[in-house]
C-alpha cells in the first residue's frame, strides 16, 4: 500500500462526501494538482504527528508539566495518565483548528492571485483566439496556438486542458475542466458562452472579441473605482496603524497618572490642603491601567483585522485578499503602541 493510498484512506475515514467534493473544487481553484481526500488525510496526518510530539515536550519539561499539572490538580483530581490525555487531546483540538486556519488562507489567497492574474491577461488571449479563428483554426487549435508564454498562469492551464481535447476527449469536457481550474464569474462565463456557441454553431469570434472588450472594460472600472477610493484608503491605513494605538497609549498614561494621583491623596483631606481638598473622596479610575492594557491588545488586532478586508476591499474588490496586508498592519500598530507608551512613560516619569 502506498503513502497516497494511506493519505487517501485517512482522508475518506474523517470526512464526509460532501466536504471532499467542496474541497476539491478548492484545490482546483487554487492550482493544486492533489487528490482533495489524499490532500485531507495528509493534513491530519501530520497534526496528529506533531500533535504527538508537542504533546511529549510539555508532559517531559518539568516547568510547564508541573504548571498544567497544578492547574488541572486545583480544578479536580485525576491520575496522572488521565492528565496526559487531556494535554494530548487540547493540543490536538489548538493544533488542528490553527492548521484549518493557515491552511484555510493560504487556498482563499492563492484562489485570488490565480484569478487577478488570469483576469489581467484573459482579453488579450481571448482577441488573440479570435484571430486564430478568423485564420481558419478550430476551437481548439485556436486556443492551444494563443496559449503564449507571455500569458503565464492562462497559458499553462489551457495547454493543459486542451492537450485532452487532442487526446480523444471532447472539446465541451475540457472546456469545463478549464473552468474548474480558476473561481472567476467572468472566465465561467466566458467558457459557456464557448461551449454553447461550438455546440450550436454560433459565431465564435464575434463572441470572443464582445467578451474579450467586457472584460477589459470590467478590469478598468475596478481601477479607476480603486483610485477614486485612495483617499479613504489612507484614513483607514492612518486610524489603524497611528491613530487607534497612539490613543490607547495616551489613555492608558492618563489612567496610571490618575492611579499616582489617587494614591498620593490623603483619605481624609480638609480645607488646609488647598486645591487637593477637590480631590477629596477620589479614588482612582474605576479601570486599572493592567486592565486597560490586557483590553486594547485584542482590540488593535481585531481593528488591524478588519481595516485589513476593508483595505483589501477597496484595492482588488474582495476582502480576502486583506491577509496579505494583515500582518504588516498589525505589527506596526504594535509598534506605533509600544513606541508612543514608551515616550510617554520617559516623559512623565517625574510623577514617580
């Protein structure tokens, strides 16, 4: 029996039908040429192994084996062996959704940059089969003699697809096959309307240059839209990486000096403490500033999150497309937060 046979096997035992096909038709989109079960049972494959092994780290280091150890110990008393499994099997759960999250991304950004690319070139290649028509070619001859180097991804997928038409394999299934292989409306409907005008009879290239010049005219609204957004574009970027972690900063040193001046007041103060007799009674902000710390970390993350898919929005017209920008947005929120908290705790460092 074979690794793929093993991979496969897995893949079908912990997944139903339906997910497999939804999976599959991912893995098209996204350009890899794997079994979608095979693909599955490989993934869980390994997060079990590595589940294993991190497993074994933890319960094997003495500080983090006596830390879970004590902290399950306070909860309730189980045998040793059952704490073990339970290490095992929350690692396993963490491990597995972190992987479907990487994972996850990775298939929806690499759909996207096939279908940005593909559609950039797509008028090009389809005026280009027109003429290979109008030269006398079929359907077929005509798109294998447009797939040129210089349109990359299209190219090669087409050489590929059509390759099987040459084969035996009818035009119409290879043309579908073709579909499969990106998630873009246009290209799907570009190809019906190909396979319905070669089963008909209709005129093929009066088809491809009217839907080569839709397409093209699609690609130029999205960027004069895109350009006429910039602005909005640089708020966005502006409030999520400065303005949001520079008032959070400031915030949370108006709250630690509110903290200084609360403890610094007498309990009782009367009228011979002057100006401090307002003070009298007051007790510090009702929030800590560790506690203002702890809620602005998740909150600069969830807002780097979302100006990320707005961002993203904006640019290409799809939100997935904003775990690109994502990362860069967030460290330099952090950044800008840590930095500005820094200066202000130097600059009134006097109130210590």
């Amino acid at each position: 029996m074979t690794n793929e046979t093993i991979f496969e096997s897995i893949g079908r035992l912990l997944f139903t039908r339906e997910r497999i096909k939804k999976l599959e038709g991912e893995l098209n989109s996204a350009g890899v040429n794997l079994p979608a079960d095979a693909f599955a049972g490989y993934v869980v494959l390994d997060v079990l192994v590595i589940s294993f092994f991190i497993s074994i780290f933890l319960i094997l280091y003495y500080p983090t084996s006596e830390m879970i150890t004590s902290s399950i110990s306070s909860v309730i008393q189980l045998p040793t062996i059952l704490i073990w499994l339970i290490i095992f099997i929350a690692t396993l759960i963490l491990l597995y959704f972190v992987a479907f999250f990487i994972l996850s991304s990775y298939i929806i950004m690499k759909v996207e940059d096939r279908r940005n690319k593909m559609e950039a070139v797509l008028p090009d290649f389809l005026m280009l089969v027109s003429s290979n028509i109008k030269a006398g070619m079929t359907l077929d001859q005509a798109m294998w003699y447009a797939a040129k180097p210089e349109f990359g991804l299209l190219s090669d997928e087409v050489r590929f697809v059509v390759k099987g038409s040459f084969s035996g394999e009818s035009l119409e299934e290879a043309l579908g096959k073709l579909s499969s292989r990106f998630d873009s409306k246009v290209f799907k409907r570009t190809i019906l309307l190909l396979q319905q005008a070669s089963t008909t009879g209709g005129e093929l290239t009066a088809i491809l240059e009217r839907t080569a010049t839709d397409v093209r005219n699609t690609i130029i609204t999205r960027k004069e839209i895109s350009a006429s957004l910039v602005m909005y574009e640089i708020f966005i970027i502006f409030a999520a990486v400065i303005g949001t972690p520079f008032l959070f900063a400031v915030a949370k040193k108006l709250i630690e000096v509110f903290e200084r001046i609360a403890s610094s007041v007498p309990s009782t103060a009367g009228a011979q403490f002057g100006y401090l007799g307002v003070l009298r009674g007051f007790a510090g902000p009702i929030i800590s500033s560790n506690d203002f710390f702890l809620f602005t970390i998740p909150v600069i993350f969830v807002t780097s999150l979302i100006s990320s898919f707005i961002i993203s929005t904006i640019r290409t017209g799809s939100k997935t497309q904003g775990l690109k920008y994502f990362p860069f947005i967030l460290i330099t929120s952090y950044i800008v937060y840590w930095f500005v908290s820094a200066f202000l705790s130097s600059f009134f460092a006097t109130f210590g």
